[in-house]
C-alpha cells in the first residue's frame, strides 16, 4: 500500500460515499487510476466493506455487547477476517499477541443473533478451534 492508496483510505474514511471523481481530485489522480486502486485494495482485502451508522437506538440502556475471541491455530487470518467482518454487528477485529488469534467486538440487539453469528463462523473454522465469548456488562471510561 503506496501513499495514494492510504489518502484514498483517507478519503473514504471521511465520506465513503463521495464520488470517486472527487476522491481523484482530493488525491491528485486520474478517476479510472483511483477506481482501479479502490477494486485493487477490495480484492486483496484492504478495503473490507462499507457500512452505515445510524441513530438509531435498539432501547435505551444501548445494544448488547460482547467480545469473542478465536483461536484458530494454523487457519490464516484474513480469510477469516473477511469473513467476520461481513456482519455488521461486528464493529472491530483485532489480531493479537498470545494464545488467542482474534479478539472480536460485537454489539447486537438479541442473544439469538450473537448466537447465529457464532454459529456460522464455528462452520468455517478448522477442527480444534475455540471460540470463548464475554459478554459487556458495565464499561467505564476516562
């Protein structure tokens, strides 16, 4: 990943729905270079996906939330990666130090929908895997 292809990230981070013709001027390339760079970066998985945040509150004590971590042993992360990050409930992934692979933040409206999400990962994984959940129960913040 070059400088262009980080001020085009840039770009996107601000707005991902802006034209790619203004993204072309914002970076100083050509429309079709900065769309070539953009399906370039989505294929090799740079670039996971789009999503949109809203206002929306599920009721007023927020979503629930939980972190899952994956262990995955000789299985590679991005696949995996790729995978987990479809979902929108998924807000980060991190890959991490120590015994664990992946640590997963999710916020969800139901415990069935967690569930259904960690069933279909589990489908993907390789035997031995592990999957260890916890849920959010009170957050403090500085």
């Amino acid at each position: 990943m070059d400088s262009f292809d980080q001020k085009i990230i840039a770009a996107l981070r601000e707005n991902a729905r802006q034209s790619i013709s203004a993204i072309a001027e914002q970076v100083n390339l050509s429309r079709p270079a900065v769309s070539e760079r953009i399906k370039r970066m989505e294929e090799q998985g740079e670039i996971l996906g789009y999503q949109v945040l809203t206002a929306t509150k599920t009721d007023e004590s927020g979503p629930l939330r939980a972190y899952f971590e994956i262990k995955h042993g000789g299985y590679k992360c991005r696949p995996l990666v790729q995978l987990v990050m479809q979902y929108p409930e998924v807000k980060y992934c991190h890959g991490i130090s120590g015994e664990v692979d992946l640590l997963v933040y999710v916020e969800f409206s139901e415990m069935q929908r967690l569930h259904d999400i960690l069933a279909e990962i589990d489908t993907v994984l390789p035997q031995g895997a592990k999957i260890v959940t916890h849920m959010v129960l009170q957050t403090w913040e500085q």
